[in-house]
C-alpha cells in the first residue's frame, strides 16, 4: 500500500486510505533511522558515560513520545494533516502557515549539515588534496540542482539508503562492540567536553521534533489508536535506543564522536556510500519540504505563484552556504536549539485540542461527513499560540535547569491556557 504525505493535505483522508499497521510503521521507522541519529549518539557517547547518555536518550524520547501520541492520535481521529491540525488547534491560517516556514528554515540548517558530511567523506577518501570549502560548494551545488529539476534516481537511491544504513549500522555493531574485548570501552569516562543530562535529553528530543510534530501527516493513515501507539514505540525502539545506544558504544571503543571516521574506520568504502546514499535520502526531502512550505508561504503573502525551481536553487545556496560556514560545528548547538522552538508548538496544539477543546465542535459536525468546517470558522491568527510558543522557546533557551525541551513544552501550554482563559473573561 502506499502512503504519500502530499496526499489529501488540506482535507480529510478518506476511511479507505487507511492502511496497515506493518505499512505505516516502516514508513515511520525509515524517518527515525538516520545518519544524524547515529551522529547523536556518538556525540552523547563521546561527552557523556554510557549510563548518563542512556538516561539521556530515555528522558528526550519520553518527550518524543508524549508529543508524537498526543498529536499522532488526534491526527488519527480526524485523519487530518499538521497544516490543518494546527489551524484548527489555536494557530490559525496564518499561524500553520509560520509553523510550516520555522520547519523549513530547520531542513535548511539539515540540508547544511549533511553536505558537509558529505564533502568530508569525499576529501578524507576521494579527494584529499582538494581544498573542503570547494567541494562542498560543488556537491550543495549538484544537489540542489538534482532536487529542483525533480531527478527520478533521488527515489531509487532512498529506497536503497535505509536497508544498506541498518546493515552497516550491525556490521559496525558486530565489528566494534560485540566482538570487540570489552577492556576497549571506557564506560565511565567521556572523551569529549562533558555534557549535562538535561541538555543531551534536549539534544536527543531536538533531533527527531520535527519528526514527532509532523505525526499527523503519517498517523492519519493508521486505523486506530493502537496502530498509532505501535508505529510510535517500534521507531523510538529502532531509532532512539537501537541505532542511538550502538552509536554510544562504538564512540565509547574508537573514542571519537566524528560519524565520518568511525564509518571508514569500520566499514571502508561500503561506510562511505552509505553516508552518501543516507545523506542523498534525507536532502531530497529537506530541500523538497522546505521548498514546498516556502513557496507556500510567499504565495499567501504576494498573492503571486512562486517558481518552484527558483525557490528549490535559492534554498539550495542558501543551505550549500550553511555548510561552507561550518553548521557541522555547531551541530549540538543546532539540535539544543530545535529542542526548545519546536516542542512549545505541540504544547499549545496539544492543550487546545485535548483541554480547551476550542474546534472540537466544528470538527465533530464535519467528521462523520468527510468534510472539513468552513474556512470562514478558522481564525486568521492565533495570537494566544504564538504568543505562548515565543514564551515557551525564551524559557527553554534562558533556563537550563532541568530538561529544556521539556519545560519549553510545559511553559507554552500553560501560557497558552491562561491566555485563552483571560481572552474568554473580556469577551
């Protein structure tokens, strides 16, 4: 059966598109399986002990799974897309709209980081004496242009990045953990700069946000609310705990968090292409999905049709640029921040829709119909979530005790609930 997320975007999936719980968990799985997870782990393996960095993991996919049922189980019931959950769940058409342009502004800053892997696996193998900033220009280049003229091999590599990063990934498990003597780990000791279980969990919630905030588009197909639970535990098992703990393990043995070294250092040239076919997949869809929500965005703000190519080649740059700067460097800075602007988002849609209730009405008439309600009962802004989700990322960046991610969450739900509660009263 397939699935694509483009369709019935802006409607209700019909009862008949559902699909089976087997279908719609792999398709959630090949989105938790990923380079940059097993880039996480080896981080979290690099500046944490094994124990600090599992707890880590365990506390940053709590959040995960506590975002991902919340809106994954709405998603289901209403068989709706993010875009048009967020509408009716305190946003707005405005609102949705701004929610789209911040997770496109975030597959910029991914496209970024995996050329640079890229072009770092080129010049540690291929071209070692051509200078790092000229290649990456060159390969951002390729890429952009691959994915604005819509080449049809992008497909056919996806399809082979995900099965051949799960074999490398138990080759390198077998080759440097299971079979290697176990005075190899240094399980209490970090090699790198020590890092706080509060922000790793951070870290590892930031990785995958996105991810758990956009649930609904792949929820909406399941058939029930235990195929959504399903979906949510096996990708958190294989992609937080399985690809994440082998990459702390094998950090701890070869003592380095450099993703591109440990793949050549265990697997040679296979590690190679596999962080190339894993980093083909992944910029396929972030330069298409942040193509897609910007010329969205500037559409409802011109009233003008954007070019699809312009845009795809502007971002393209943009992201190449990204990369040259060196995003790579500053990857942890970049997962700390994801972690605090994207869960306040959840926390205002998940108060709305489980608590105040504010759309259940119009949802409920226009369900049984396959209907959605009319565009005239949704807000144009919801200055109550913004307001909140501003909050909510200002406190998860100023207050670092804790868990981050989670207070950020925590403060913009809560804001979002006093403030609607106060905006009732003057009414």
């Amino acid at each position: 059966m397939k699935l694509s997320k483009n369709e019935y975007v802006f409607s209700r999936l019909p009862k008949e598109k559902k699909v089976s719980l087997f279908d719609i968990t792999i398709v959630r799985i090949g989105m938790a399986t990923s380079l940059a997870q097993f880039m996480l782990g080896a981080t979290l393996g690099h500046r944490m002990t094994f124990i600090e960095a599992m707890i880590a993991t365990t506390l940053g996919s709590l959040v995960l799974v506590f975002v991902s049922f919340g809106l994954g189980y709405a998603g289901m019931k209403e068989s709706l897309s993010t875009s048009v959950l967020s509408k009716m769940c305190g946003f707005g058409k405005i609102g949705s709209m701004l929610i789209g342009f911040i997770i496109s502004i975030s597959s910029l800053g991914w496209f970024g980081i995996n050329i640079s892997l890229i072009s770092q696996g080129f010049v540690n193998t291929v071209f070692p004496n051509v200078n790092l900033g000229l290649i990456t220009v060159m390969t951002g280049l390729f890429f952009t242009i691959l994915v604005s003229f819509g080449f049809n091999g992008l497909s056919i590599t996806a399809k082979l990045a995900v099965p051949l990063f799960l074999m490398v990934i138990l080759f390198v498990s077998l080759k440097e953990v299971f079979l290697s003597p176990i005075n190899n780990f240094n399980f209490s000791h970090p090699n790198g700069k020590l890092l706080s279980i509060g922000d790793a969990a951070t870290m590892v919630a930031g990785l995958f946000i996105v991810g758990a905030l956009i649930t609904p588009d792949i929820s909406r197909y399941c058939k029930n609310d235990k195929h959504v639970f399903w979906m949510i535990f096996s990708s958190i098992l294989v992609g937080e705990f399985f690809i994440n703990g082998i990459a702390i393990l094998v950090a701890h043995a070869l003592g380095t968090d450099n993703v591109v070294e440990i793949m050549l250092h265990s697997a040679g040239f296979i590690g190679l292409l596999t962080i190339i076919l894993s980093a083909i997949k992944v910029n396929d869809t972030n330069l298409y999905s942040s193509s897609i929500h910007i010329s969205g965005f500037l559409e409802a703000i011109t009233k003008r049709k954007s070019n699809y190519s312009v845009v795809t080649i502007i971002l393209g740059l943009l992201g190449t640029l990204l990369s040259v700067l060196g995003i790579l460097n500053y990857f942890v800075d970049f997962l700390s921040m994801l972690g605090v602007i994207f869960p306040p988002i959840a926390g205002v849609m998940l108060v709305d829709y489980y608590i105040l209730k504010t759309s259940h009405k119009l949802l409920d008439e226009t369900r049984e119909k396959g209907l959605l309600p009319s565009d005239s009962d949704i807000p144009l802004i919801g200055w109550s979530a913004i307001i909140s989700c501003i909050f909510g990322t200002v406190v998860g960046i100023t207050f670092t005790f804790g868990i981050p991610s989670l207070n950020s969450i925590l403060v913009a739900g809560i804001a979002y609930w006093i403030l609607m509660k106060f905006r009732k009263q003057v009414e």
